[in-house]
C-alpha cells in the first residue's frame, strides 16, 4: 500500500493534482507507520 499510494502520489502530482498528491503522501506515511509498527510487534 505505502508503495502504491507513493506511485499515485507522483502521478497525481504530474497532472498538477496537488492536493491528491499531498492525500496520497499522508496516505503512504501511515501505511509505513503500519508496516513498522506490526513488524516490531513480538506477537506477545
């Protein structure tokens, strides 16, 4: 997801949708938060 969102950021941006681009950041920085968080959980 945090891959994907980075790709429709980038596009969006190069047909001067910003504020889309701007979401889809946001959007890709959470799922790395995500990504981080459940690869450090133990399980436990």
């Amino acid at each position: 997801m945090a891959a994907l969102s980075g790709d429709l950021a980038s596009i969006a941006r190069s047909h001067g949708l910003d504020t889309l681009g701007y979401l889809l950041d946001i959007a890709r920085l959470e799922a790395e938060q995500v990504t981080r968080h459940s690869d450090g959980d133990s399980g436990g």
